[in-house]
C-alpha cells in the first residue's frame, strides 16, 4: 500500500462539518498506520482545482450531511473520473431522503416504524394546531421527531406528550424543510456497519447504544461519556442474526457500496425495526463504525486501505 496516495476528503459546510473534520482525522491517521500515503482536503470551492492539479489515486469521502451524503460531491468525482470510497451518487440521493428510504424498505416486506412526513408549508397553510393534533390521532404517542434529511440527530427529539410537541416541531425545522414523524419504538437500539468484501456485504457485531439522558441525540453521539456502548450489543443470538441481516438487506436494497450503518430498534416484542441508514458513517472517537470494526477483531485502518483498493479496482 506504500505506492498509494489518497485525499481525504473532509470538513465542507453542512451543519456538521465539525465532526466530519473529527472523521478525517482519525481516518487519516489509521491510513498512515496501514501504510497509505494521505492528504486531508476540505470539501470547498478549491476541490476540482485540487483533483485537476495533483489527482489522487483515490478519494475517501469523510463529509457528513448535505452534499457529502446527498450524492452532489460523489456526482463531482464521478463527473472527474476519480475513484472513491463510498456509493455512488444516485443510491446516495436514495439513502439520504429517509422517508423514501424507509418506503423501499417497507416495500421489501422489512419492519420500520409507522410515519408521516409533513413539509413546513403544511403548519402555515392548514394550521399548525390541527396538523399536530391529527399526527398524535394517527400515530399515537409517543412520536420521533426529526429531519427528513440529514444526519448526527440533529434536530432529533423524542415526543411523550402532546404538549412538547410544537417546541419540537421547530427545533426540526430549523435544520430543514419537512419533519419525519414516527412512532416511537421502546427497545434496545443498535447500529450496524456493514462493509463490502470479495464476497459481497457482511455485518459487522452490532453495537447497543444506551445514552446516559435516555436519547441518543447529537450531544450524546458526539460527548465522551454521555454514552455507554456494548460491542457486541446485549443481544440473544437469534436477534443479533436478524439485525445484521436488516443491516445486510438495507445496504443490498438501496444500491449501496462500500461502507455503510444501519440504525435498528429491537422492540420489547423482540421485533427488529428499520430507522435509517447511514451511507457516510462517523469515524470520530465516539463513533460506532469503528468500534465495531475493532469488535470483528479487524484494524480500522486496513479496512479502509481494502476499500480503496477496491474502489480503484472498479474504475
């Protein structure tokens, strides 16, 4: 791996640009230790300058959120010819838009919570009292609150009553234009990773998360402490078989590649429920896709060394 240079591509200017600043990073330094030579870019109006002047051997996308997870800077490299790490831009579009994700998922015959998806307009144009009132009668509570896109749980808020529920219905809107109203799942919930290998996806142990104020919201994914891990997660054998399979179906089913997370609830029923997936996952301190890389006994670093090999191999 000593002949490969790649660019890490991190940072841009979505709301969580300061974590994926984290990501490249830490990914960075475990590229070197596998023996890749790295650059650290940041995702800015200096990129196509940059890959027309000094191009890499391949691209590693560490962007979270906005155009590092909606399919636009995947569409650039695309457009340039350069390898990267990562899926392809179309399946991003398809992963980014949770509703329409979670309606292949639902298509395909897999459990994901029930839910509506409102746009801002909707509160202005039909009153925002009548509209809150008629999620709770459908839905019940209580309701997940979020972002229709986006990632990080920005935005994120758990609803129990009904009183809560127009402060956190602005709290979502100011990190977008829709909110993704589901209803709430009591249970365990996990995170899957999923990464390609010669012979086609595999899942990596899932981890449980059990965040100390009971969300796991931006705060608690991205503060040492607030969190307590379990990698494995805590979970019979027959249930931790059935998460890594929805984490493996979800990745087959929405095209995508290389990399990716999958977050689940296992209710008290024992059912295992769809949230969403994640084509970018974090790789900071706190992150879970390297915590359970390291539970699978494997180096974060040499499997994103294996993974640009592959992504060069494909162009």
């Amino acid at each position: 791996m000593s002949d490969r240079w790649v660019a890490v591509l991190s940072g841009g200017l979505s709301h969580e640009r300061d974590v994926s600043l984290r990501s490249g990073r830490r990914l960075s330094a475990a590229l070197r230790s596998a023996g890749v030579t790295v650059e650290e870019w940041d995702a800015d109006s200096e990129l196509l300058s940059r890959l027309g002047a000094h191009r890499p051997d391949a691209v590693v996308v560490a962007l979270h959120g906005g155009e590092g997870e909606n399919g636009a800077v995947q569409a650039v490299l695309e457009m340039r010819g350069v390898p990267f790490v990562g899926t392809d831009s179309r399946s991003c579009r398809r992963a980014w838009d949770k509703p329409s994700a979670k309606a292949e998922i639902a298509a395909a015959g897999l459990t994901t919570p029930d839910w509506i998806v409102l746009p801002h307009s909707t509160f202005r144009s039909l009153g925002a009292q009548a509209v809150l009132d008629g999620m709770v009668e459908r839905l019940g509570l209580p309701l997940m609150l979020k972002p229709d896109q986006g990632g990080s749980a920005l935005g994120a808020r758990v609803v129990r009553t009904a009183e809560e529920l127009p402060a956190a219905m602005v709290g979502v809107l100011a990190y977008g234009d829709a909110v993704l109203v589901e209803r709430f799942v009591e249970g365990t919930e996990v995170a899957v990773g999923v990464i390609d290998t010669e012979k086609g996806p595999i899942a990596l142990p899932a981890v449980e998360i059990d965040p100390t104020g009971g969300v796991y919201d931006y705060t608690a994914r991205y503060t040492a402490g607030l969190t307590t891990f379990h990698t494995p997660a805590r979970l019979p054998e027959t249930q931790a078989a059935e998460v890594g399979e929805l984490a493996v179906a979800a990745h087959r089913l929405l095209g995508l590649r290389d990399v990716s997370r999958t977050d689940a609830v296992v209710g008290a029923d024992g059912r295992v429920h769809f949230l969403e997936v994640n084509v970018s996952p974090g790789l900071t301190e706190t992150s879970l896709l390297p915590m359970a890389i390291e539970a699978a006994d494997r180096s974060f670093g040499t499997v994103f060394a294996e993974l640009i090999e592959r992504a060069i191999a494909r162009s």
